[in-house]
C-alpha cells in the first residue's frame, strides 16, 4: 500500500488528466456554460449540461488546465468568488428543471488574492455551502485529484461523494500543515502521513462513501479509471433518484451534522 505521500505526488503528476478531459470523455455530450451575470466568467470553474446514458445531468468541475499558458488562463484550479457564484447559478438552473449536478474537485484551495477578498471570496464559500444544504436535486461529488480547503468544500457538499483512489482531501497542502506544524514546508512528506487525507482515509471516517479505483495511477489507466466512474456514477444517480426529496434532504443534513460533530471532536450532541 502506497504511503501518503506517494499518493499526493501521484495526485500532482504533471500527466495526470484534469475535469475538461473527464467531462469530455466519460459524458455523452457536453455544453458549456458561462458566467455569474454579475462580475465575469471564471475559467477555473467549467460548468453546463451533459448527458449520461441519455441522462441530462448538470456537470461543475474546477480545472487546473494542461499547459502553462492553459494553467495561467484557469488560474491554476484556483477559483475567484465569481466561479463559486456561477457554480451556484448552474446549481439553481439544475434545481429548476429537476437534474441531477455532478461536481468535480480538483483544486489547491479558494484564490486569496487581494481581489477575490475584495469581490467576496469568504462569503461567497459560505453561500454556496448553505445553499447546497438545501438544494432539491441529487448531488454527487467526486474529487479528482487535489481537494484543498473551502475551495474544494464550496463544490463538495453531496449526497454520494466518491474519490479516485490516488486523489487527496484536506483542509489545507501538506507544505502548509508542515509550516504550522513544523515550521518547515520541507517536511510537507511528514507531515502528509500525519493529515489522512488519502481516500481510503476518509472513507474510514466517512467523510466520502465510495473510492474509484485508477491502477497505478488515472495517467496511466486514464480509459480504466474513467469506466469505472462512469459506472460509479450511473449507478449514484440512479439510487439517489429513487429517494424523495425529503427524505435526501434530510439524509444529506445527517450526513453534514454527523461529520461535524466527528471533526469537532464531539460524542454526543451540543446543548442550546
């Protein structure tokens, strides 16, 4: 069994293909959509209407790009408030016409520049994690290969979360765990194995529900990896389609409730 960091390498590998390549060669079809219709269109944020086997299904993938001048377009998977407020935007559409939204993680963390604080970032996290809670349509997540933080979270709440088995999930890289911890990014390998960020991990803690399994890596079995979510996913879609909207609802608040109290260190529930 690899050890942590091995999978946080296989998770960065310059081959390693992003949510553009997923979404175009595991969907039927794929139309894009653009924009939050208040500031611009985020590129870091890809979003619109795909089909699955016949399925439409609203598809949110945050992209990392191939080449450099691609990564620099994309913003290297690091999306501004406006990419959360469009991923919202498509959230609501697919509400409305009663599809199902497929997410994709795949990003270092939320953009901190200047900007992004001034234009709302925080607030625009928070949003999106508030109305996810609510939203009235099956909701499947997937990390693909680097979750990091609210910029992961902000797309990650769902009612079937899968990870491809090299990916991570963490609340922030293990460079900056290792400068809290440590106060040294060089023992970012350190300090990997100290964060259990690894899939098998967090299906352990039940903070994900099911692990994609890729071989020796998705750049090296891209077509393998990508057959086995294709049927991961068909078959998510088709179980949570047969629950009522009550009863997914409030299997989703459960789900958030019972991984905080665990995060917080609680047994039992807080007194009001």
């Amino acid at each position: 069994m690899r050890d942590a960091w091995d999978i946080v390498k296989l998770a960065r590998h310059p081959k390693r293909p992003t949510a553009h390549d997923l979404i175009n060669q595991v969907f039927d079809s794929f139309i894009e959509l653009h924009g939050d219709r208040s500031f611009k269109d985020d590129e870091s944020i890809i979003g619109g209407i795909a089909t699955l086997n016949g399925q439409p299904i609203t598809v949110i993938a945050e992209e990392k790009g191939v080449d450099t001048n691609d990564k620099i377009k994309r913003n290297f998977g690091m999306p501004h408030p406006e990419g959360y407020r469009k991923a919202m935007r498509l959230m609501l559409q697919a509400e409305k016409f009663n599809r199902p939204i497929f997410t994709i993680i795949d990003t270092p963390g939320a953009y901190p520049g200047l900007g992004a604080e001034e234009r709302g970032q925080a607030q625009a996290i928070a949003y999106n994690l508030y109305k996810m809670m609510g939203l009235k349509t099956p909701i499947i997540v997937l990390v693909l290969s680097e979750g990091g933080s609210g910029g992961a979270l902000a797309i990650g709440v769902g009612d079937h979360v899968m990870m491809f088995e090299n990916s991570i999930y963490a609340i922030l890289s293990p460079e900056g765990f290792a400068s809290i911890l440590y106060k040294d990014s060089n023992l970012a390998n350190e300090a990997a194995n100290l964060m259990k960020l690894t899939a098998n991990d967090l299906l352990s803690f039940g903070v994900i529900d099911e692990i994609i399994t890729e071989g020796d890596g998705l750049h090296e079995h891209k077509a393998t990896g990508y057959e086995n979510l294709k049927k991961a996913l068909a078959k998510a879609l088709n179980k949570t389609k047969k629950v009522s909207t009550s009863t997914l609802l409030d299997k989703r608040y459960q789900k958030y409730r019972k991984m905080g109290v665990f995060l917080e260190g609680e047994q039992h529930e807080p007194t009001i």
